[in-house]
C-alpha cells in the first residue's frame, strides 16, 4: 500500500506529544499481547485492565478494542517540525487516524505509489 498519513499540528511540541502518546499505547499493546489479554488477527472485545486505564489517563475514549492490534502493525512514525508522518503498507490505520484528529491535527492520507516528491514518505518514483 506505502499509505502516508500526515498530520499538521499547530507546533512541533504538539507533534512530539502524540508520537510519544502512540509510542506510550503501542508499548502497552505489546505488553497485552505478551501477556495473552490481547490477540493479533483476532476480533478482540477486551482492552484489558492495563491498557484501559492507560487509555482513560490519556483522556482517549475514541478507540476500541478491535483497532488495538493497528498498533502491532510496521508503522514508522517521524515528527518533521509541526508533522507528525507515519508510513506503513497497511490500509487499516483507523486508529491512528483518530489519534491525530482527537488531538488536533489536520490530517492528509495519500499512497506514496501514486504520489512522490513530497518528501514525507519513502520516495517511490524510482528514480
């Protein structure tokens, strides 16, 4: 897929902050899934106490329990000045989506396939 989701904060602490809130809830995914609470590739109906009460500091109720295992997903995620630029070759991102919505980003989603030379994303141009 090589999808690029972009999202323009306001300023770059605005961006740090969310790459470390995604940083915060994938660590607390791969410890529910270590611990057997969360499954990959299964229909999970459970956050698990741990990751629900991370979720509930975090002020985040927009998430549920099936998009949990996006955070297991080959995501790379890159703070360039007030950009947060995540890259992945996967089409379910819904999770991350609503992350950067939630805290105030505005949000662009594109194929790098399709469109280079934007810089944000693996340059597919073969050039």
């Amino acid at each position: 897929m090589n999808l690029v989701m972009v999202g323009s904060f306001e300023t770059e602490a605005d961006a740090d902050n969310v790459q470390q809130l995604i940083r915060r809830i994938t660590s607390q995914v791969d410890i529910a899934v270590d611990e057997g609470v969360l499954g990959v590739g299964e229909n999970n109906r459970e956050f698990g106490e741990s990751l629900r009460t991370l979720l509930r500091e975090l002020d985040l109720f927009i998430l549920n329990s099936h998009e949990m295992e996006q955070f297991r997903y080959d995501v790379s995620i890159e703070v360039k000045g007030r950009r947060l630029v995540l890259t992945t070759d996967e089409i379910d991102v819904s999770a991350f989506l609503k992350i950067l919505v939630d805290q105030g980003a505005k949000v662009e989603v594109y194929s790098a396939h399709h469109h280079h030379g934007t810089d944000l994303g693996p340059d597919t141009s073969g050039s």
